[in-house]
C-alpha cells in the first residue's frame, strides 16, 4: 500500500510538472496571439479595413489550438485536488459558485430550484434546470425557456448573482426553465451510446434544434399545463438552435408564444472574429479531427478549473484569460465584469462535439447561406439525395421574434442580424443594445447587462404575458 501511495503520489507531481509546462507555453503563443488581435483592434477602432494575411495569420491560432489539445485530452486523467497549486501559492477559495452547478447556485441566491432529466427522440439524456418562482414561493407563473450558447451551459445564466436574467425573470414572476444541449457538461449521456464512442458525438447545432428543443418544450409544455404559452430566450447558438426547430418542427413551435434572440447567429457573412480566418481549412480540421479521435471539443475538466483559479490569482494572467475572450468576441474591456471571471471560466466552457463547430466555420466559409451540414458532393449525394446540403427556409417560422444586437459583437454582426430580420415574416420587433463597445459576451457577463438588455427585453415579454398567480 505505501509503494502504491508513493507510486501515487509521484505520477500526481508528474502530471501537475507537465500541465505547469503546458500552461506555461500556452501563456507565450497567446499572449502572441493577443498582441495580434490587439492589433487588429487598433485598426478597426480608426475605421480601417483589415484583413489578415491568409494562412501564417491563421496558422497562429492553429498552434494555439495543436499546443492546448494535450490540455482538452487530459480530460480522464486523475488529479487529486480541484486544482493544481504553483509553487508557494495555494488555491483560493474565491467565489462559492465556482464549485457549484445549476441548480446549488440558485439554491445558494435563495431561490427554489430543481434538476429534470429527459430523452430525446435519438436517444440522448438532457438535463433541464429549473426556478419555478421567487424566493417568496408563488408558482404557477409563465414558463419561460432558457437556452444557452456554443459551449456553455444553463450555469450563464445565474452567475452574475442577483443582476442574472434567470433570478430576474424568477423575481418578476416567471417560471423559469434552462436547457443545456446534448454533449455539454450537464447533458453528456445516452441510452444505448457510450460518450467514448466516436458515434455519440455525431451531431452539431441541427440535431440540437431537430431533436433537444422539441423533448425540453413539449416537457416544459406538459409538466406546466400551459401548452402555447412558453416564452423562449436564446443566445448565440440558442438562437441558431431554435431557428432549426421552428423551420423544421412548425407544429412543436407552436408551444412557443415569443421567441427572442440575444446575439442571433444564423448568417455569417460579417463576422470580424479571427475564426472567419480559420474557415477556409474546415476540411483540413475536419479531417485532422478524425485522425485523431478529438470529437470532443473543449469540455469542461478540472484543467480548465485550475486555469480558472490561474487566473483568478495572478493578474496578468487575468488580462491574457479576458483578452483570450475579446480577442475572439470583440473587445470591451470597461463592460466586461470580471469579477466574475472565475466563475464564468469554472463553467465555461461546457463542451460540444467537435463537429458543432465545424458547422458554424462551414457557415462562415459558405458565405451567407444558413445551411445543413456539408458532407461533400459525394456525402452530401448519401445524406441528403442532393450534391449540397438543404438550407432552412426561414419563412417557414411563423413564431413572433424579436432581435437583439449589438456593434461590436464581433460574432453576431449588425449587419447580418438586420439581414435576418428582413427574412423572417413575423419579426415583432429589432434592438440595438445602447452601449457601442457591448460585444457577445456581455448579454450574459456585462457589467450593465442588466439595464441594457434585460430589462427591455422583460418590457417587450410583457406584451405576450398572461395574468400570473
């Protein structure tokens, strides 16, 4: 027992040695890479046009990517504690939510909570999370359905303490329900697949908006009793999501009474976020992503709970952990809270399958089509009876929506929102969030998130309310 004990205790020091290293290097290329993007911020601020310089640009991010995956690969290796302390610094205990999912961190605000699994018609095992009403205990209030982004999960939307849009909506009333879709931290089980297998993590934001949007509203629909009725609010990918579901399913959309989008992503035509400079090689990583069995894409490991507290401690690591973010989603410093940094990078990011995010790089590179997945002419002749993949007909929804943007949203681009808007028969209405440097984050981790979107949006879901309690 003591030889295996020391035995232990050697590969844990090992193990703690190398991610030091890892980490270490990872330091230099990004800060390499913000200098970059920095730089192309600089630039666009004076209103110059900017374009990077093809493939050395882009293969920066590439070894940034190659660098990190032993990193997202360590995701079954044993670490004894919830972090890897540095050498004379132990780890903090900072904020409570940093250790807590869903569910303890609306316990922790006071709220009533609860946790719901279901199954999707293809087999996989959701998790949808619950407020039911405010601390005060009334129930029976309008259901509304939160759902969450690329890599994130129901957790974004209870971080940001009594300013998150799930305890106001609980506070005005509603009976709040968050998905969290297949292969992220919480919905990561099937009934038949194992999500070792290459086959579980076979699907992107269309199975999402096919299969994980119908199970979560017809159970909120159902366990409610308030069929049509549900109000539904999505960021990002949430949006693209629902914008699958309601060309696709128009009878299970009629359980939705109000759709509004938070940073909608359906055309990417505009997009200024440097991973438009990595689409022209989607087939390349597509192909790399297979050789090498990465079909996961960054889930959330007790690594990135050690780069959270990383940095949580040191300042400069701080700085590289937001400008990482910016660098990606626009820059503005002064709005992002991060005070909530540690948390925000204790949760997120969730994870997805690696296939999710090619067919967002595919959106961008197939210039202003929203489309299904492209398997190649060959593939494509398989699956779908036509050499190119279908694309949704948008004028099939025939759900009320409401669009919310903002300009500096290096993501979600102004331009290509009003384009949406302009496609959709039944837009009720197009926000333009008050703030120029608010970016893609900020709808959930802005300092005024609150004031500036929240609010106006709870003014606008007033207007499809009925009479609570």
């Amino acid at each position: 027992m003591v030889v295996a004990k020391l035995s232990e205790k050697r590969r844990d020091e090992s193990f703690s040695k190398k991610i030091t290293q890892y980490w270490a290097n990872a330091r230099k290329f990004s800060k390499q890479v913000i200098k970059k993007s920095t730089a192309i911020h600089s630039k666009l601020v004076f209103g110059v046009e900017v374009r990077l310089a093809g493939e050395r640009s882009a293969m920066r991010f590439v070894y940034l990517l190659v660098l990190c995956l032993p990193l997202i690969r360590c995701e079954h290796d044993e670490i004894s504690a919830n972090c890897i302390p540095q050498p004379g610094v132990s780890c903090p205990s900072g904020n409570p939510d940093v250790d807590l999912d869903t569910v303890q961190i609306a316990r922790r605000h006071g709220y009533p909570a609860e946790s719901h699994l279901i199954a999707t018609e293809d087999g996989y095992i959701l998790t949808l999370n619950r407020i039911p009403g405010p601390k005060s205990g009334e129930r029976g209030g309008q259901p509304v359905f939160l759902q969450h982004g690329l890599l994130s999960s129901s957790t974004d939307w209870v971080v940001a303490g009594n300013a998150s849009l799930a305890f106001m909506l609980a506070d005005a009333g509603y009976d709040v329900w968050m998905g969290n879709a297949r292969g992220n931290t919480y919905s990561k089980a099937h009934m038949n697949l194992s999500i070792s297998s290459a086959q579980y993590w076979n699907f992107t934001w269309h199975e999402m908006g096919v299969y994980d949007l119908p199970a979560a509203l017809y159970f909120v629909s159902n366990t409610t009793n308030k069929p049509g009725e549900i109000i539904y609010v999505g960021h990002s990918m949430g949006t693209t999501m629902f914008f699958v579901f309601a060309t696709l399913n128009r009878q299970a959309a009629k359980n939705v009474k109000l759709m509004a989008a938070l940073a909608p992503v359906v055309y990417m035509t505009h997009v200024k976020s440097p991973i438009r400079y990595l689409s022209p090689f989607t087939t390349d990583f597509e192909w790399l992503a297979k050789y090498l069995g990465v079909n996961q894409f960054l889930p959330n490991n007790k690594i990135l709970k050690f780069l959270s507290y990383d940095c949580e401690l040191l300042n400069i690591d701080k700085t590289i952990c937001e400008d990482i973010i910016f660098a990606f989603c626009g820059f503005d410093k002064t709005e992002f809270n991060e005070d909530l940094l540690p948390v925000v990078l204790s949760h997120d990011p969730a994870g997805s399958s690696t296939k999710t995010v090619l067919h967002y790089a595919q959106e961008i590179k197939y210039d202003g089509k929203f489309q299904q997945y492209d398997y190649g002419p060959a593939g494509n002749k398989i699956k779908y009876g036509t050499l190119t993949p279908p694309q949704y007909k948008l004028l099939n929804i025939k759900v009320p929506t409401y669009l919310m943007y903002a300009v500096n949203d290096w993501l979600s681009s102004y331009i290509d929102v009003i384009r949406l808007s302009q496609n959709l028969t039944n837009n009720v209405g197009l926000y333009r969030v008050p703030l120029e440097a608010f970016n893609h984050v900020d709808y959930l981790f802005g300092k005024h998130a609150a004031t500036l979107v929240y609010k106006p949006l709870m003014k606008v879901m007033m207007n499809y309310t009925e009479d609570m309690y």
